[in-house]
C-alpha cells in the first residue's frame, strides 16, 4: 500500500484556531495515519495534502 492509497479514507478535521475572524485562514487535520499527519488547505478540500511528521507537527502546534 502506498501513502497516497492510505490517504483515501482519511477523515480530515477543521482546526478548532479555525474561525471567520482570521478571514478563513486555517487548515485540516488528519488522524489515524502511522507516522504521519496529513494536513491541507481548509480553503481548497480537493486540493494537495501536505504530509507533516509528527514530531514536526507537534512542535509547529506548540507554537500557538
């Protein structure tokens, strides 16, 4: 299987920084996919998915 394949049945979920006062701006999140965290573009939902490691994705979280 590849990582595109396994990305098929991820249920990508809005950020809860998610609001329209930050004009839109905001991403989703992806779960339950070992050792990545698909994340896109809340904006475009058929558009590319960014594959983040974890530990990169928890430090960037730690930042807000």
């Amino acid at each position: 299987m590849t990582l595109a394949n396994s990305l098929t049945n991820v249920v990508l979920r809005t950020s809860s920084f998610s609001s329209s006062s930050n004009g839109g701006n905001c991403v989703e999140v992806g779960a339950g996919c070992p050792g990545v965290v698909p994340v896109r573009d809340s904006k475009r939902p058929g558009g590319p998915v960014v594959i983040v490691a974890p530990g990169a994705w928890a430090r960037f979280v730690r930042q807000f």
